[in-house]
C-alpha cells in the first residue's frame, strides 16, 4: 500500500520524524552522562558545595535514579492529559 502524499505532508512528517528522534537521543544522552556523573567525585563534591541543607540534597541524589525508573507510561499519559488540553492549546500560523 502505497499514499500519495503532497511534498508539504511529507516534509511535516519528516520533520516530525527527525524531532521525535532527537528528543529519544538527548534524554538517552541524558541519561548516560547522569549515570556516568554519580559514579564519579565531581558529582559528589558538587552536591557538597551547594548548599548547607545537605540531608534532602543527598537523599534526593541517593534516590533520584530509582525515582526516575519507577515513572510508568501510565504516569506520563496522566500528566499529559492534564496539562495538554485544548484550554492551554495555543495555534500558531506562519504562512500557511
């Protein structure tokens, strides 16, 4: 099955395509170069230099990896769903 699609679709797809993409590396580079900061000294004495609560600020750094783990896709739909609405949708038209 073959659609015809106008150049304008293809190139909106192809956009959104490439966009969707680069969102999945950036967070998977994110998420490589935080594993990677914990395991070493800087992290640790950076988390040290900033402040003088340092009980939360280790708790949270102790625990932030499995915090982030334990987000289902049912977590993300419900966020979604309540800020993504039609109220908050805003339409932009450059030429079109």
């Amino acid at each position: 099955m073959r659609l015809n699609l106008t150049i304008r679709a293809r190139l909106t797809l192809l956009y959104f395509t490439v966009l969707a993409l680069s969102f999945v590396a950036f967070f998977w580079i994110c998420d490589v170069g935080f594993r990677r900061s914990i395991e070493t000294n800087d992290y640790w004495l950076g988390l040290l230099n900033s402040g003088w609560e340092l009980e939360p600020r280790f708790d949270r750094a102790r625990h932030y990896q499995q915090a982030l783990e334990s987000v289902t896709v049912a977590d993300v739909a419900a966020v979604a769903r309540q800020y993504l609405t039609d109220a908050r949708l805003i339409k932009l038209s450059a030429g079109f």
